[in-house]
C-alpha cells in the first residue's frame, strides 16, 4: 500500500540530505547554509520494501505569515495536511532548540503518527541529543546519518510501526512474498588480515562468490552477500583485514580499512574472526573492542579450528582467555569454526540469531527498578567528598544495543568502577551476555530550581 511522508523541521537539520537518500538520486539542493529549500518538493521514495511518496519541505521558522519565511512555512503547513506519516528530523549534534519544541507541538496537533528522526548520528557527538529528544514525547527517537546512509534500517523499522495498516503487506501476499518484507540481520565478519574471513562465507553460501588465497590483504573492499539459514535472512559483509594502524602506510589499504570501519557501523551482529594458532592477540583485542564501542552485538569466532589437534577442554582454555582479555564484552559467544570443513557453521549462525536477540532486548521499568533496588541494597554508592550519592529510578530508552538512562543526584561524581558494578548487574539480572552496555547517568531536575523564594 503507498502513503504520503513529510520530512519536517528547523532549517539545516539535514532534510533534502535525507529526501535525496529516500529517492534515490539527488533531486533537491543541499548546501550547509540554512534555507536552501523553499517550496515543498515531491518524488518517489523507496525504502527496502517500502515505496511511497515523499515531500521534503521548508526548514520551520517562527515568522509573520506575509513574510518569505511564513509563506514557506505555509507550505510545510501544506505539506503535513497531505502526509500520511511526518518524519519529524533535529540535528543530533546540536541538540533540541525552542524551535524543535514548538514544531514539535506542530506535528503532534496534526494527529497524524510522528516519527521522530535524530539525523547527523554518526558519532557518539549526538547521543546526547537523540536522549534529549525524548523529552518531546512523540516516541522513540530514530538515530540516522542520511548523508552517511546510517541508520536506514532502523527507519524502516519505526515506519513500520508508525502506521502498521499503511505499510504492512497485503493480506493475500503468499508466505514467499511476506519472507520478502522480513529485512535481513547485517552480519560484519571481521579480522585481521588472512584469518579465513572470505573462505568462512564461501563456505556458508556453498559457492566460490569472494576470492581467496593465501596472500594476506586479498579483500578491499567490504563485499555484501545474501544469505539465508534456517528460513531467516542475512547480509553478509566480507571485510579487509584489519592491521595496527602503525603498519597500514598505503591509501588504498587506508581506503580498504575505513570501508571495514564503515561496515562495523552498518552491521548489527560482528563476528569477530580470529585465527586459532595466534588467538587473541593484541590487534583481535582491538578489533573486538572496535565492534562493543560502535555498540554492536558481537560474536568471537576461533577459526582454522580443523588445523588445531583436537585435545580434551581445548575450547574452553579459549573461552577463559576471551573472558579474561574481554571484559567489557562478559559472556560473548565463543564459537570453533572451520570454513574449509564447514565445522561450527550451524553454532555459529545459532549464536548470531542468539546475540542479535539480547542486543534487541528490554526491560520492563518495573523490573529495572526493583532490580535497581535490590543493587542499592546489596551495595550501597560510596560517598563522595563526605556527600551521600543519591540514584533515584532508571529507564531502559532504547536497544540496539540495551541503553539505560539512570537518574541521580551529582551524577559527574559516580566512580566508574561503580558504574562498572551496576553494568555487571544489569548483565546478570537481565541475561545480557556478550552485548555492549550503555548506561548514561542523569541529575534529576530540581522541580523548585528557578523558584523564587517565598518572603516570610
């Protein structure tokens, strides 16, 4: 079924970037100047199985309705009328304005369903803003890059629950057809140079598709593979390998590594590739620290496993030394896989659909707080210069991965090693293994800051 989006908001927050992208070509002007777009401008968009039309519109500005900047926001005014869903876009890296609040109202009277869009997400430079972008009240924020074509898949995702009787399939589609909707789980493999990373998805698709050898740094750039296991869908992404920065002195192997880089940031699940006879080397400790930084769920993979001889609890000495070199990833999957024998392959897609699951998961707040509680309790938060720390409540905000927003008193003053404690928690309580956790602590506002005080 085709519908009608608006991209709506202040000017420069990236708009006719992300028209471009929905249409496929570049249709409308885009400069770094605010104000480029004036008239409303329409086209195709497509969006994986979605098609719709798309407008993208004016940037928002308060102004008299005779003036230019009026007349161009009463063809955003327009614009929403017609739409069938609003993406409303903010500027991640700069925050919410007294704009994006009013415009925000805007959207929300306009009774149709909203989704709020926190564009230019790239770096961690705009978490703070997609948090802040709660506080509108119009939904769970969607983090993109449109001009870094990030985050894309997550948009579908929030059309789709938007308005579920606009872009859900047709009743009388055949089980082929809705598997067809179903988008594929992005799957990075990643290593360093000659781990086994194009012969492992050789193996898995059952042809000869990528080219191997035993030259090291055969694969430049980060090829993309369908694939499907079991009934589920994925994307494979086959990488170059990944050496100490010290070593990598070309451009194009400069080149080759930010497009490895780059597809860690598009994946969901990265499996981290290394090689049984050196494991878990300085290089595959930074890879994997690569991949729970960028937030994604993260898969260990012992590859060559048919060249080690196969001795009792040899799996397991690799499973200590994973535990013990990666800490912040407590209770990542280990896997022993051979893409030359196809040993391991099956456990190695299972543990892919298993960590993509708890990197999708929440809790429900009235579990986190008890949990929260119980955590108090059991370990209470030290005092700071002779001041007791309060924690008042949590929230989970956000999966993908499990992102928790925890509020307290002088939140600059919390030791990390009790954050650290509290993150350990959260794993266990709530069986996040092997998945990055974010936990972002908040000063409770002061519901009487900017009172005056009362004259006695």
């Amino acid at each position: 079924m085709s519908f009608t989006l608006a991209i709506v908001g202040r000017p420069n927050v990236g708009k006719s970037t992300l028209f471009n992208r929905l249409v496929g070509r570049r249709l409308a002007l885009v400069d770094d100047r605010p104000g480029v777009t004036r008239d409303r401008r329409e086209g195709e968009g497509r969006l994986g199985d979605l098609s719709f039309k798309v407008i993208d519109t004016a940037g928002l500005e308060q102004s008299a309705p005779d003036s230019l900047t009026g007349r161009m926001r009463a063809q955003t005014e327009t614009a929403i009328t017609q739409a069938d869903i609003i993406l409303f876009l903010i500027d991640a890296r700069a925050g919410l304005t007294g704009g994006d609040r009013a415009f925000a109202e805007m959207a929300r009277k306009s009774g149709k369903p909203v989704v709020v869009v926190a564009n230019k997400s790239e770096s961690r430079a705009g978490e703070a803003g997609r948090l802040e972008a709660y506080s509108l009240g119009l939904g769970e924020p969607v983090a993109i890059s449109a001009e870094h074509n990030e985050g894309m898949p997550d948009l579908y995702d929030a059309l789709r629950a938007a308005a579920p009787e606009l872009t859900a399939p047709p009743a009388d589609q055949d089980a082929e057809e809705v598997k067809a909707w179903t988008r594929p789980i992005r799957v990075a493999i990643i290593g360093r140079p000659n781990s086994g990373k194009s012969t492992l998805i050789n193996r898995l698709i059952g042809e000869e598709r990528l080219l191997t050898g035993p030259e090291a740094g055969l694969t430049r750039d980060s090829i993309a593979v369908d694939f499907e296991w079991q009934g589920r869908r994925f994307q494979l992404f086959d990488t170059a390998g990944l050496r100490r920065k010290s070593r990598v002195d070309e451009k194009l192997e400069k080149l080759s590594v930010a497009d490895a880089l780059n597809a860690i940031r598009f994946a969901e699940v990265v499996v981290v590739l290394v090689d049984a006879a050196q494991a878990f080397e300085e290089q595959d400790q930074r890879i994997a620290h690569l991949a729970e930084e960028e937030g994604r769920a993260v898969v260990l993979a012992v590859g060559k496993w048919d060249l080690v001889e196969k001795k009792a609890g040899a799996i397991s000495k690799f499973r200590e030394t994973a535990e013990w070199k990666l800490a912040q990833l407590k209770g990542v999957p280990l896997v022993a896989v051979s893409g030359l024998t196809g040993e391991g392959l099956d456990r190695l897609m299972q543990a892919v659909l298993d960590v993509y699951a708890v990197w999708n998961k929440r809790a429900p707040t009235h579990a986190l707080n008890e949990w929260l509680e119980q955590a108090l309790s059991a370990n209470p938060p030290p005092a700071v210069s002779g001041r007791r720390l309060k924690i008042n409540y949590i929230t989970q905000p956000k999966a993908r991965p499990p992102t928790f927003v925890l509020f307290c008193t002088r939140a600059d003053a919390v030791p990390e090693d009790y954050k650290r404690y509290l993150i350990n928690s959260l794993r266990e309580t709530f069986d996040l293994p092997g998945t990055p956790i974010r936990l972002t602590l908040r000063e409770k506002a002061n519901p009487f800051a900017g009172r005056a005080k009362r004259k006695h």
